[in-house]
C-alpha cells in the first residue's frame, strides 16, 4: 500500500483527500476492479456519479474497507434539480452504492436552461443539514452561477469539480473559487483531447525529477492546491497517479505548465453542455 494521501478541510469541516480516482466512463465491473485496486493502493477518495451507471461496481469494492476510511463521492442529473428530487438522487446513490451516508453529494451540471439549479442547491443544504451527506458541492458551474447560488442561499459549494489540466487552467475559476472558501477538483487532470504528456514542457520537468509525465501533470495541480481524480484501471498507473506527494516543481516548471493553457481543444461549456 503507498502512503495515504494528504487531506485538505473543506469549508464545513470534513477533511477530503488532495487526490482521488475518477470513475467514468467504467462500468460496474471495471469499476469493481479499478476501485479495489485503488483502495489496495492507498487511495481514500473515490469520485463516482449517477450518470456513469458504476455507482453498484463502485459500492461492492467499498465494502472492502471501514466506511469512515474512504471519502465517497457521487453526483446525480438535471431530473433531480428539486429540494425533494435532491433527496430522491442521494436516496438512489446511496442505495447503489450500499452506504449510509455520502462524503460528497454534487449537483453534476448547473443546466441554466432548466434554470432549477438552486433548488437542487436548497435540497443539497438540507441533506447536509440532515446529517446524510458530510459536504455538498457543484460540478461544472462557472463563477456566475456559483455567485447565483450564495447570492439565493447565502451557502457556497464547498467543492466545485471542474474540467481543469495545463490545458486548461481555470484561473478566473480558481480565483472565485479561493475568495469564497470553494475547493477545487479537477476532472480531466491529464488533459483530455490533446498531447499533453506528450509535450517538451511535461516531458523536460519528467526528466529532471525522474518521474512519469503524468506525476508531473498531477503534481502542478496538487501545487495549485487543486484536488485531482485521474482515472485509471492499470495498477502500476494508479500507483504512480497517487505518488506525486513527495516531490516538488520549481517555480519555472509550474510557470511553463501553466502557459500551456487555451492549448487543448474547447472544453465543455456549462451554459449549453450537461445532464
């Protein structure tokens, strides 16, 4: 087993692990497999939602470990954008996932067309409030939604999941993010659509610390104090994905990573992309 993850406390108190394992597109096999693997390995946070369809292959690999271990995180869809439906979608997830209660509950996209995103927030205060969820997030919402939430409920996400790499750095997000107490979780933390592990400036920086580009990637984001859950169901990547605490990039490497934002393909928009 390597070394557990380092924690960051989220604005509610819970303390969440600065690197999970994301889940999709698994299915409820691979999802078995990958997560037993993952939590063999050290892994303490795991990144599941309704929208994947693995959230019962996620919970039989739970089952291997003491509940209160691991830091369980499922999202549900736009169906559910209601104070009740909220509680109807962690109902569901909790049952697929043989748990009592969730680390994390996410709303997964704001859909503004729908425009019912805050009463999904109000139904997610009062799963936190009600003891079933630990800490209540979003998932794909820019700054001008999570302004809509606090401006309408007076309570920030405390975890906003982004698609967030070198490619794409966020910042105007992240910024957002540090003023209001959010944390910050990145979906697609090695690049998606683009040759990033393939590019000089990850591949130079592999070289001077002799480690996997990915390491690298992953290690940026943890020294931007962003919380990323790369997918992976090969052992030998899981293990490496989760070594990435114990090394540091210099100042010129994070600078250089960094410039390489607006070089991957459009990532999803959130006004007009979600489920």
């Amino acid at each position: 087993m390597s070394e557990l993850a380092p924690t960051v406390t989220l604005s509610n108190g819970a303390a969440m692990p600065r690197l999970g394992l994301g889940t999709s597109p698994m299915n409820d096999a691979d999802a078995e497999r990958a997560v037993g693997e993952a939590l063999e390995l050290g892994y303490r946070l795991i990144d599941t939602a309704e929208n994947y369809r693995n959230e019962v292959g996620v919970g039989r690999a739970l089952k291997n470990i003491p509940r209160e271990e691991v830091f369980v995180t499922s999202k549900f869809n736009k169906r559910w954008h209601s104070v009740e439906g909220a509680r109807t979608a962690f109902e569901a997830s909790a049952e697929k996932l043989g748990v009592s209660y969730l680390d994390l509950l996410l709303i997964h996209w704001p859909n503004p067309d729908q425009d019912r995103y805050v009463e999904a927030w109000r139904g997610l205060i009062a799963l936190r409030e009600a003891g079933l969820v630990r800490a209540i997030g979003t998932s794909n919402f820019k700054p001008s939604h999570l302004q809509r939430l606090i401006d309408e409920t007076g309570v920030a996400p405390e975890v906003n999941q982004i698609q967030l790499s070198p490619l794409w750095t966020k910042q105007e997000s992240r910024d957002f993010h540090a003023e209001h107490g959010i944390v910050t979780e990145a979906w697609s933390p090695i690049g998606k659509g683009g040759d990033l592990l393939n590019h000089p400036s990850v591949v130079e920086a592999a070289r001077a610390h002799d480690r996997t580009p990915a390491q690298i990637v992953l290690r940026w984001e943890v020294q931007l104090n962003v919380v990323p859950i790369p997918k992976s169901s090969d052992r030998t990547r899981l293990e490496q994905n989760l070594s990435v605490f114990d090394f540091e990039l210099t100042d010129d490497e994070l600078a250089k990573l960094s410039a390489l934002d607006g070089s991957g393909s459009t990532p999803a928009d959130s006004d007009r992309a979600g489920h």
